[in-house]
C-alpha cells in the first residue's frame, strides 16, 4: 500500500510539473502578434496583405465592375439575379454582389488600417517606411472613395481592432468620411515613392502620381455632390496638373503612350500610361478571369463562360473613325453578338484566366479629368480642349478634335466628355460613378427601358450587415 | 474392449424380449435454480433423434426404448444446455433437472471506459454491437458494422466511394454547431484511435457508451458518445480461421436521361423559346432532320458504370498457453467502384499478444500496421468547368456526341455553345486523369499490469497512433479541363500522430458479501502532431510522368502547416454495489487542453448513476415471466474539444499579391481574427432514464431509454458586422437540446431443434432544438454546390432559436406562372413570364426576396429502425437485415440541372415530354426555358422526402457437414449475400442515404449533389475454421 501511494504521487506531481507548460500552445505555422511587425521585411509582408484582397473575384477582379459597369456598354446574360438587378436598377440589401463590394472593402481597410497602426513602430529606414504606410493609406482611401461613392455615409473605421474599438460603429457622415479619404491621398502623395523610383520587382505599387490622381478624382467626384467644396474643382486641376507635369517631365515612365490597344495588351501592360493596376499575371500569380466573363463560349478561340454581352448600342456609339478603340473594346463577334473584347488574351488558352491587370489609374484619365475640372471652373477657358484633344488624336481622331466651334456650350463639353470617357475608358470600372457625377445615370437607363428612382444612386447596405448591426440605418428607399 | 463385450452379453440377455419392445416412461420437470419451471425445454436423448418439449409447468414426460446409459441432453433459451444420465434402474423414473442460467446476456462483460463490467451491473446506457452475430454477413468497416444494430445510433453513409466512403455518425443527435459531433472511438483502451481501416473479422466487440455516466470518464471528449472497440485477442490452444469472400458490385439505379433524338428535340424547343423570350432570331443547333436521324446516341451513364468486382480474404491465428497468448491476422481487401477509375486495396496485419510476467504481471500489446490506396474517380465534387465530375458529367453530357470520334479521338467538349454548357469528356478523364490516395497507418498500444495487492491493480499503457498519408493528383493536357492550365499535377503528404500514456489504479474488493467497490483513478497525457505539405504543377511539359515529377511544369505556391494539441488528464471512477441490487457509480474527470483559451485551461466533467435491480427484489423475483428488470438512471455533465487548434489565438496568415515587371508572387500577411482568451470545451449535461427488461428466461429481451441532452457554450462563429474586416468571431454562446427515446427488442421467435428464428429491432426517435445562438438572431448554414450556385450569398439552411439543426430554408414553390392574365392579376413586381415557376410571396409585399423564405424542410429524421432477422433451419441460416430512416428531407440538387433551372445540359427524359408549354400543360415543371428556380435560390420543389426502407444484407448461410469432409476442419460454413437488395424510397436521386459535403462541420445535412451512389453488392463468401 506504501508502494502505491509512493507511486501515485510521483505520478501525479510528475504530470503537475509537465501540464502547465504543455498546455500552452505554440503555434508553428503562422504568426501571431508577439512575433510580427518586428523587421523591414515584415511590413513589406503587411503591405502585400492590404493589396491581397484587391485579386479577389468579389472585388477587384470581378465584382468591382459588375457593381460599377453595367451601365450602357454590355449586360449581363440573363438579365436576372445580382447582375441582372445591378443592370436593370433593381438592385435590393440581398444582392450578393453588393454584399462582396462591402465586405472586401472593409477587409482591406481592415488591413490597411494594421499596417497603419503598426508600421511605424518597426525600427527601418524612415522612407522607405513611410512608403509603405503610404501605400497602405492610399488603399484605405481609395476602399473608402468606393464605400462612400457607393452607399453614401458609411462607418469609417481607421484603427485595428481592440478591446477599445466597437464592432458596432454607427455611418459616419459622407463629408468627414470623404476628409479622411483626402487625408489618406495627401498622406500618401507626400511618401509615396515617384514613379521612376519605383524598381522593376516593386512595379504595381503605389506612387505619388497615382496619390494625386486618385484625389482629382475623389474632388471631382466629390463636388458632383451635397458636401462639394468650392474648391474641389481647383484642388482637381491642381492634382491633374501635378501629375502632367511629371509626364512631362518623365514621360518614359509616365505618359500616353502612342498605341492604344498596346495598354490592355498583356505583354506591354504596366506600360507608362498605367498609374495604377490591380495586378495580375500567368500561374502562380493570380490569373484574372475578367477575360472569361466578357469572352463568348465558342471554341476554339473563346471559351468564355458569355456571361456579359456588349450592348449593340454600345458598339453603335462610336464614331465610325473610331475603330481603334472600337475595335479594342467591342471588336470580338460570336454567335451573332458583340463581345468585350478589352479582356481578351490571347496568349492563354481557350477557356482559361488571362494575365491582364485590372487598371485602376490611366494617364488618359487623368488628361479627362483636367479637362473636366477646367470646364467645370470656367466653361469658356479654352486649354479644356487640350486634354480630351489628345486622347482623341491619340485615338486616330486627329480631323475630329473638339474646340468651341463643334462643342460651343459647357453642358455640350459634358456630353462630349460623357461619351469620351465611355468610349476611352468603357469597362474600365468608370462608368456607373461618372453617369452619376455628369447626372446621366436616369437617362441612360431610362433610354434602356428602366426606371431608376433618386435613392438608387446610392446602393443599398447589405441586409446582413443592417441586421447584425443596430447602429446602422439603411438608405432611403430599400 | 470390457465395454464391447459387456454390450454383447447385455444383447444375448436381451435376445428373448425382442419384439416386445419394451419401454420406459421418463417423466420429470425442469426448473431454473430459483426453483422457476423452464417452459420450452427441449428433452433429447443423445444419439438418438428422439425427443420432447417441457410444458408450460416445465414438466415432461419421455419414452425410451433403451435406458440402460442413455442420457438425456436438456435445452432452453437462456440456459446452459445440460446432459444428464437416465438412472440405471429398470423402473419408470422421473426427474428434476435444474438448469443454470446462461452466462451470456447477463454476464456478459461489457467494456466500458478504463475497465470491464458485467451487464447486469450496468449503471449507464451502453448498447454492444451484435459482433458475433455479424460474423457471416460481411462488412467493409466499422461504421458499417453499427449502421442499424444499435439504438440511439444514426450511421449515415454520406457516399460511397471505394475507399473514400465516408460516414457520419451521430450517437443521440446532433450536438455542435461548428464542432465535430463524431463520436470518441476507442480501440483497445486508445482513445481517439483512427478506426478508418480496422478489419472487421478482427473486431471482438464494440460497445456503443451513451449516456454521461458511461461517457463522463472521458470527459470533454465525451458529449458525443463514446464507441468502445476491442480486437480479438489470443486464447490459449491453436486455430486458424480463413474467410474469404468475392463478389460483384452494380449501380442500384440509374437517371433515366433524354437519348439523343429526345435531346435534339429539345434543344430546338429550347432555342424557339428563347428566340422567343430574347425576341432574337438564333437558329437551332440541328435541322429537325439532322434529329430524326440521330437514334439514341450515347447513353454516358453506361459509359462510366461497370460491373466490378470485389473480394477480400483474412486469415487469422490464434493460440497460446496460459502464460502466453497471441491473435495474429492478416487480410488483404480489393474493391473495383461501379464507376471506372475507381478502386481501393487493403492490406492489414493486425498482432496481439498477451504474456504473464509471473504471477502478479502481465503485459501484451495491440498493433497493427496497414495500407490502403485508393483511386479517386472525381466524383463527389462541385462539378461542371474545370473541376469535373465524372458521375454528375456522365449524367449532363450530350447523348448526341459519341464517347470517341471516328479517328479514335476522345469527343473533347460537350456542345454545341453557347446552348449547351462546356463540359469535359468524363470517359476520357476518367481514364486519362489520376488521382490517388494512399494511407500508411500504424498502430500499436502495449500495457503493463501489476496486481500490487489482491485486487489493486496499476495499469499503464504507452501508445501511438501514426498516419502518413499522401495523395497524388494528375490531369493530362489532353483534357478539355487542362484548357486552362495546360495540364495540372499536384503532389501532398500528411503525417498525423499522436502518442497517449494512460497509468491507471483499479480496486475491486467485496466487504461482508453486500458491499461490492469497484475504484479507478488514473492520469492520462496525450499529444496529437498534424503535418501536411503540398505543391502542384501547371503547363505541363509532357505527360508521360503523371505526377511521379513535380519538375516539369510550372511550379504554383507550395503549402505546408504543422499544428500540435496537448490533452492532460485526471480521472475517477467509483462504482459501488449494494446487495447487488442497488447500483452506484460516480465518475469524474478533469480535461487540460491546450486548446482551450489561457483563461480556461481545465475544465472538469462529473457524472453520478444509479440503477436498481428491481428483479432481485422479492416482490418482482416471484413473477415468473421476469428474468430481469433493471431501472437506470443517469446525470452528469460531458465537453467536445474538438474546437481546432490554436483558434483562442490572435493569428496572422499568409496570403499573395503579385508584383513586379514580370509579376512575380509576393507573400502577404494580414491579421485573421479577433483573439478569444476565454475559448473553451463544450459542455453537454445530460439526463438518462432507461430501464432493462427481460422475460419468459430471456426469450425476450427489451432495453428502452429516454434522454434529455443540453449542449451549452456552442463554439460560435459569431456573425459580427464586416466593417470590422472579420466576419466572425469564435465564441461559447449557443446552445442546442435532444432528446429522444431508444429502444432495443431481442426475441427468439422460434426455438426448436429443427427451427431458429430471432429478432433483433432497435428503434430511436431524436427531437433536436437549437435553444440558443448567442447574440446572433439565425444562422445560415449548410454547404451548397459552388457550380450550381457559384457566388451563392444564401446556404442550404438556417438555424433559428426554437427550430432544429437541419432546416432548409428558401421559398415556396406554388405551381407554374400559366398566362399573362394570371401574372398580372398577382400584381407580383417580380419579372415573370408563363411557364415560370411560382414561388410564393410569404410577406406579400409583391416582391421575391431574401423575407419570403421559410423553413421548408428538415434534414433529421424523425426516427430511425434496424431490424435483424436470422431463421436457421438445419444446417442453412438465413440473415435478413432491415434498416431505415422516417421523416427527413433531402435538398436534391440534383435536380437544379436535371430537371429545371438552367438551360445548359442533358435532361431527364420526362422534362421532354412533361414540362410546361402552354397554359394548362402543367403545374409542376416549368417551361424548359425557364431560368427561375435556379436563380432564386433554394425552393421546395427540390426538397424531397428522404425516408427509406433498405433490406440493407440478406446472407443465405450453409454451415457444411463436417465429419463428412475432413477431420481438419473445426467449423466450414459457405454463404451468399446480397448488399443493398432493395430501398423502398420516393427519393428520385441515385440513393436516399446521402449527404454531399459531410465534412465541413455538423451543419451541412441532407444534400445531395452529385456524391458516389451506393450499389448493390452480391458476394460468395466461406469461412473455415482449422
């Protein structure tokens, strides 16, 4: 009996000692928050984690122009559930493709907002640390400019999560939200490296220039609105006439390049006309399966899956000497149908992803931009021509440039850079946010047969998330 | 000799009374040792054919010609058969013969957790599985040795796969949300064994723990259930038993699809509507000419489907002497699938000894070693584009193309577009492609025992558990589904283990004959390591290595984790007997889990039972029809830690961006999820009442229970609002309830010399009901098919406080749209033209959406039945198992693309003949055209019942006169059987025992979207005995 006791007790204080370490766990194969944000190469890591979402399919690989695209350049087939409601305006909270534009949004800002919080305590160059915060804090601006665009006052979420933070925030105001978003580009603008700094492995990054453009376009977008600054416009130009002259100045790295069809060409993508794409590449990158969804099924060539079709109207509305976009943009022909064929690649095989960026930030943008900020300070200024003039001759429509003769009204000009933007830019993820900013989105899809109600400029809060949140309050309408 | 010649002067003498034939009346009466008659006793005299049945009173009377050394051999149910010499007097004589009762059933020892008891001293729910019985039915797996034996216990083949088949087994319902609600297995005191390729003939018992009192010991593994399984170990002497069987497998069904004339018919209907609807002016595919020429063309089903055939042979050896004991077998198991491409091998060596260290120590070991390769078909997947389903692409191919062109070229893609969708020859990858499974698995748990003193025994045991598994994948560029990646192969390997100590104390000692304590207390401590690796190739260079050379392709992002878990224990266990009437245990048991959050690490689980052997009272002994009658009761509180690792933790993972001139992967990491210090076990309290009732000396036995299970501190994954960049956060909130009623029914019909009937029925009822989901209002859950469905926000179902586990929710499907009239008078807003389904406007609002779905199904069945008959006549025996499920709903996808809901494939035959195209045509299948019900989500129509009825085994066994043949053989018995003979369903689908996407967690039950079906299996088997 001794024995047994002796023997139970060594065994029970044997297993004491041992347990309390044992059962502290130690994870192996990922990192937790006492072993990161220590070194360089762990912001760099950060930072490829805010852009990571950016591949996605529910957001910048498709969703990004279902929600901004199906407008009056194709429509999607059939014309019914998610795809068919953004089309037709009749969009609800349980559109799932609404749902993806939110929750990707907030998973990079979500993101975006660690790097921002804890990249400035890593011990590492100064600059190239502030790049890095820099191009954290462009991707959280731009992800806001989509929310606030999209629904109007959305929550605005700027730290990590912590016991300090609610998971229930309340919309904050479209002014404030559209301050910090400017905050974010001034901040990136001002650390972000320039584009000829960029090394050839960082291409796909953010530079200052694509800082300054994103923010021409979040002040034009901005004074189209209720909380416009007076000085919206003039910051827009500012910003455009920034990024000018550094073309001017650096035109190898950035500028219009001479041949159009070569920017959405898969060999000469992150040419100098691209600011800004969402980058994608050959196995093992992320392919990008936009080519997939605008190509038609038919083999040998396609192998699409035809789920979006180009409008007949579409490939209607170009001027007949304006067959090199033309052709870029609606040139494929199957089965008795016009294709988007910006997509299409031509060096993979039928049927799979392609390699082509989805491109965020263009230099033509931002020469339209500049003649929109210009006619919206002064009409009668006449440089507003220059800009979409050489987006126009670079279109090979040299004997059809625009001046006060054949476009003598200010809202002639809007119409005329409606268009242009629709024809340079068309699939480009523009068109459902410069229909609202010109105030053409009801009469383009009422010409379509749809009637689109005031409160559906705005898209609806995802139902799921009204419901799991009591703080917030859905739009008027839905 | 004396005694030859004795006989021969006992005739001489008897010469002159020949012809008299005198006899002698034996009379006498049976009774059991208390004194009871033992009605039904068969009375033979050896040698001889003659005999007799006791009456009710237990007496009988018996003529015999000759007396002299003739001896009586007496029989009954329930009792040991007994011989007893006729008196030599030459006088009439009568007899009392007293039988003892048979040790089985009663006496029957019973493993529960850390030791063995006998039935009768039961304090818990604990049901053994009828092994014996099974011996001549054969069996692949364990699972399939409970599926329908044991009540209380739903054993649901998900898909049948060689190899690949999976079970899901719930013991008294559905317990968790987002954790495993599997049982606990443990094999030869291992718990948490792998029991995937244990070889049934090796099997000794398996005994099913339910209730807390019996599941407690083991804690916060135990809310599930616990399923004891012990292999056969040696006894002393020498056997060989050699059982063999072979057979063939078929498809038990088949959808019946439009052939190619239907098919082209079809698609010109389908193309005039649409030109219709699109008011475009696109011409058919095919003249009506081209179709009436086609014929039949290509049934794809008999394309892939084949007979297969199937054998398996073990032989085991078993022998020792008292000091050292060995079972040593060996079975090799192959099994072609019904689809081509499909097939998996077996080879097991499983080794048992047992050895006495003197007198007071004993040691031994369980092991086995085995290896299994399994070639996957691709079946049970999404489907459709580049992830193929060669079953569900069989089914959906064009019958008008051919399998093989006229050059001997495989047809390359379904067509033509963009009517009909793209899909991959399934011929030609099920043939070309390859993917194969193999698992190396190790096992081997050896134990000491030292008997300290009479009646303490310390027990340890040391054990590992090791899996190294691996998998093979190779699709070849000439594939319609390499288009995209030019050819894939991919390579991944898992080695899993885990290694348990166990150190026990047990003490038994009776005190003045009434107070009987049976004490164990011991501490174990158990370490699980899980490691994979992988890597996959695209571009393909060639394809003449499979996936044997990862170098000739472009490599994509290798992937590889290692994870561990630690659970330390302490337990004890106290069982007293009073009188051996009244019945006490008492258990507990504290779990450590590295598992748990920082702030929770140990958790502790106690149990109490207590039953009364109410047939050991006086006033129950005197009813004579009672043989036993037992009351149980049960309460104690059981976890599930089956949480996943690390998941308390705040945790950054590793996701890609590309970057760079030539884009070139770069590694991201981003915070993924809200940290949870608190993180526990989930806990289930639960209650048990059962009682055991035997009658007329166990000729019927019944076990009946009824239970009541809270599980609380559900593992959650908590919906919290997105703008916090987390869908979720992991919490112990939520609770759901079961409760149910189980019974077991064991009669002998029949028991006479010439004719054997027995009855085993077990019947089980479970309510689920989620009580709680912590702040969530619903949860939606449940996997649906990313083909048919591909962005689906929605899930199969919904759990709602109030509502089972299981609901599938969506909309009401209410008949076909007939004519514009209609529409418009519905001042429905919804876009529909006639021939559309109607689905219904619940908030009547107008509209169709997400606020009009319900609940419009249940995935559990109301309750479940097995039934066992055995009838031996003679030397033949026949086994007829019956088993089934009531009152639960499949969500058939199936039919999302078979019958209505998109336009792109094959159809079953009667949507040709049968749906909508005109007012009045029809009120079920809507226009061929219609897109609807596909876009709309989940609807009732494609919710069908799920009850079946399944004469499951029918084995026709002849047990071979053996002297005849050879002395060599001990036992000879040949058989046949039939596997899945006949379901009785309405379920339209391949085969109502489904469910697609088992694995993902508890929640996803009851659909079916393309998973292996089931077929029936017809075998030959022997089983020698040496």
């Amino acid at each position: 009996m001794t024995k047994f006791i002796h023997l139970s007790g060594i065994c029970v204080l044997l297993c004491g000692f041992s347990c309390t370490k044992q059962l502290t766990e130690v994870p192996h194969s990922f990192l937790t928050p006492s072993n990161f944000y220590k070194t360089a190469a762990d912001a760099t890591s950060a930072l490829n984690g805010v852009f990571s979402p950016l591949q996605a399919q529910t957001y910048y690989q498709r969703t990004v122009y279902i929600i901004a695209e199906p407008m009056d350049c194709w429509y999607p087939n059939p014309i019914s559930g998610d795809r068919g409601d953004l089309y037709a305006g009749t969009y609800t909270a349980t559109n799932g493709e609404i749902s993806n534009w939110w929750v990707n949004s907030y998973k990079l800002i979500k993101n975006a907002n660690d790097v921002i919080t804890y990249v400035p305590g890593i011990s590492m160059d100064t600059t190239q640390r502030n790049n890095i915060v820099g191009n954290a804090r462009f991707l959280r601006g731009m992800a806001y400019f989509d929310l606030v665009r999209s629904f109007g006052d959305v929550p605005l979420v700027l730290t990590p999560d912590s016991d300090s933070t609610s998971l229930f925030p309340k919309r904050t105001p479209t002014a404030q939200v559209y301050q910090q978003i400017l905050a974010d580009l001034q901040y990136a603008e001002a650390n972000c490296f320039h584009t000829a700094q960029i090394t050839s492995t960082n291409i796909g990054m953010i530079s200052s220039e694509a800082a300054s453009s994103m923010m021409a376009r979040v002040y034009l977008q901005r004074s189209s609105t209720a909380v416009a600054d007076p000085a919206d416009n003039q910051n827009a130009l500012t910003e455009c006439n920034k990024v000018i002259s550094y073309s001017t100045a650096n035109p190898a790295v950035l500028s219009l390049v001479t041949n159009y069809a070569s920017i959405f060409n898969v060999s000469t993508k992150n040419g100098p006309e691209c600011i800004f794409s969402i980058q994608f590449g050959a196995a093992p990158n992320a392919v990008n399966l936009t080519n997939r969804m605008f190509d038609p099924t038919a083999l040998p060539v396609y192998g699409g899956y035809g789920s979006l079709i180009a409008l007949t109207s579409y490939y209607n509305s170009f001027d007949p000497a304006d067959t090199i976009r033309r052709n870029e943009a609606v040139g494929t022909v199957s089965g008795g149908f016009h294709w988007i064929s910006k997509y299409f690649d031509p060096g993979v095989k039928p049927g799979a992803s392609g390699r082509t960026n989805w491109i965020v930030l263009r230099y033509a943008d931002v020469l339209l931009m500049q003649s929109e900020a210009l006619n919206n300070i002064n009409p009668s200024d006449p440089t507003k021509f220059n800009g979409i003039n050489l987006v126009r001759a670079r279109a090979g429509l040299l004997n059809e440039l625009l001046d006060f003769t054949n476009t003598p009204a200010s809202s002639d000009f809007v119409n005329a850079l409606v268009n242009e933007r629709g024809w340079e830019l068309g699939v480009e993820g523009q068109r459902r946010w410069d229909l609202i900013r010109f105030k053409k989105y009801q009469q383009v899809k009422a010409a379509q047969g749809y009637t689109i109600d005031n409160n559906h400029l705005l898209l609806p809060l995802p139902q799921t998330e009204l419901d799991l949140n009591p703080n917030l309050v859905q739009n008027p309408g839905y | 000799m004396p005694k030859l010649l004795s006989i021969l002067l006992l005739l001489l003498l008897c010469t002159p009374f020949i012809g008299y034939a005198q006899t002698f009346n034996i009379t006498g009466v049976v009774i059991s040792p208390s004194g009871n008659p033992v009605p039904g006793a068969t009375i033979r005299q050896k040698n001889t054919n003659e005999n007799t049945i006791a009456g009710e009173d237990g007496t009988f009377a018996f003529q015999m010609r000759h007396k002299k050394g003739a001896t009586l051999i007496i029989s009954a149910v329930g009792y040991e058969t007994k011989e007893v010499p006729v008196p030599g007097s030459v006088e009439d004589a009568h007899l009392k013969i007293v039988l003892k009762e048979e040790a089985k059933g009663l006496d029957d020892v019973v493993v529960v957790g850390y030791g063995t008891t006998r039935k009768k001293d039961l304090t818990g729910a604990v049901s053994s599985v009828p092994v014996k019985d099974m011996e001549k039915t054969p069996v692949i797996g364990t699972a399939q040795m409970i599926e329908g034996q044991v009540p209380g216990v739903q054993v649901t083949q998900n898909q049948s796969q060689p190899g690949g088949t999976v079970f899901s087994i719930r013991i008294r319902g559905t317990n968790s949300i987002n954790s495993s609600s599997e049982p606990l297995y443990v094999v030869d005191g291992f718990a948490g064994a792998d029991v995937s390729t244990l070889n049934p003939s090796d099997v000794q018992s398996i005994d099913v723990l339910k209730d807390a009192s019996a599941t407690a010991i083991y804690g916060s593994r135990g809310a599930n259930g616990v399923i004891i399984i012990t292999t056969r170990r040696g006894k002393t002497g020498h056997s060989v038993t050699v059982d063999a069987y072979t057979g063939v497998q078929r498809e038990s069904k088949e959808y019946k699809m439009m052939d190619a004339q239907q098919f082209g018919n079809y698609l010109i209907t389908l193309q005039a509507q649409q030109n219709q609807l699109n008011n475009t002016n696109i011409p058919a595919p095919y003249t009506q000419d081209q179709v009436n020429a086609m014929g039949a063309g290509t049934n794809w089903q008999h394309q892939i489907f084949r007979t297969a055939p199937i054998s398996n042979m073990s032989v085991a050896f078993n022998g020792g002497n008292e000091d050292s004991r060995y079972y040593l077998s060996m079975s090799y198991y192959d099994q072609q699938g019904i689809i081509i491409g499909s097939d998996y091998k077996r080879g097991i060596v499983h080794f048992n000894l047992d050895q006495n260290v003197g007198s007071k120590v004993h040691v031994g070991v369980s092991s086995q070693t085995s290896y299994d390769y399994q070639n996957a078909p691709t079946v049970n997947t999404s489907g459709g584009g580049t992830t193929p389903s060669v079953l569900w692409d069989a089914v959906r191919f064009s019958p008008i193309l051919p399998v093989r062109d006229s050059t001997g070229a495989y047809t390359y893609v379904n067509e033509p577009g963009p009517l009909v969708s793209p899909l991959g020859n399934p011929v030609a990858y099920a043939n070309e492609a390859q993917d194969g499974v193999y698992n190396l698995r190790a096992f081997a748990n050896v134990y000491a025992d030292y008997e300290m003193i009479r009646g303490l025994h310390l027990r340890s045991t040391f054990g590992v558990d090791y899996l190294n598994g691996g998998e093979r994948q190779f699709v070849p560029t000439t594939l319609y589904v390499a288009a995209a990646t030019n050819g894939s192969a991919s390579q991944s390997s898992t080695q899993n283990y885990s290694w348990l100590n166990e150190n026990t104390l047990t003490y038994d000692k009776v005190f003045n004959r009434i107070h009987a304590v049976n004490v164990v207390g011991g501490f174990t401590f158990q370490h699980w390591y899980d490691k994979n690796f992988g890597e996959g190739i695209t571009n393909l260079s060639t394809n003449a290595e499979g996936a044997n050379n990862l170098g000739i392709g472009t490599p994509g992002t290798p992937y590889s984790s290692y994870q561990d878990n630690v659970l330390a224990s302490y337990f004890g266990r106290l069982n007293y007997r009073l009188m051996d009437k009244y019945l006490f245990t008492f258990t507990m048991r504290a779990d450590g889990s590295s598992r748990f959050g920082v702030n929770n690490k140990w958790g502790y689980f106690p149990s109490g039972a207590f039953a009364w052997r109410l047939s050991d009272e006086k006033f129950i002994h005197r009813i004579k029809a009672v043989s036993d009658l037992k009351l149980r009761t049960s309460y104690g509180v059981t976890g599930n830690q089956e949480i996943g690792d690390y998941q308390s933790l705040s945790s950054y993972s590793t996701n890609a961006y590309s970057l760079g001139t030539s884009p070139t992967p770069v590694v991201g990491i981003s915070p993924s999820n809200i940290p949870n210090p608190n993180l526990s076990w989930e806990s289930t309290a639960s209650f048990d009442a059962g009682v055991d009732l035997a009658l007329w000396n166990n000729r019927v036995t019944f076990t009946g229970d009824y239970y009541y299970k809270k599980t609380s501190n559900l593992l959650l994954n908590v919906s919290i609002p997105e703008t916090s960049g987390y869908g979720s956060i992991l919490e112990n909130s939520g609770a759901v309830q079961n409760q149910g009623f189980e019974l077991g029914i064991n009669t002998r019909n029949i028991n006479n010399r010439k004719v054997k009937w027995t009855t085993a029925l077990n019947f089980s009822t479970n309510k689920n009901k989620v009580l709680s989901l912590g702040t969530n209002k619903q949860i939606y859950a449940g996997d649906l098919s990313n083909s048919i469905f591909p962005s689906a926000t929605f899930k199969s179902g919904i759990l709602l406080v109030g509502k089972p586990i299981g609901s599938f929710y969506g909309y009401v499907f209410d008949g076909i749209w007939q004519t514009p009239q209609q529409i418009a008078e519905s001042g429905t807003k919804q876009a529909v033209k006639p021939g559309d389904p109607i689905y219904e406007d619940l908030n009547g609002d107008s509209l169709l959406n997400g606020s009009d779905r319900t609940i419009i199904g249940h995935a559990l069945p109301k309750f479940t039945y097995g039934m066992t008959n055995t009838v031996s006549m003679g030397r033949f025996t026949l086994n007829v198992f019956i088993q089934g499920v009531y009152g639960n709903d499949i969500l058939d996808e199936n039919l999302y693309e078979v019958q209505s809901g998109s336009d792109d494939f094959n159809r079953l035959a009667y949507i040709a003949t049968d749906s909508w195209t005109g007012p009045g045509t029809s009120n079920t299948l809507p226009r061929v055209s219609s897109v609807l019900r596909r876009s709309t989500g989940i609807t009732s129509d494609v919710i069908k019942s799920g009850s079946y009825l399944r004469f499951k085994t029918v084995t026709l066994s002849y047990d071979l006169p053996l002297p005849k043949l050879t002395t060599v053989f001990k036992a000879a018995t040949v058989y046949v059987t039939v596997q899945n003979l006949a379901t009785i369903s309405s379920y339209p689908g391949y085969d109502p025992e489904v469910n697609s996407f088992p694995t993902s967690n508890s929640l996803s039950l009851g659909t079916d979207y393309n998973a292996y079906p089931n077929y029936r299996t017809y075998l030959v088997g022997v089983r020698f005995g040496f």
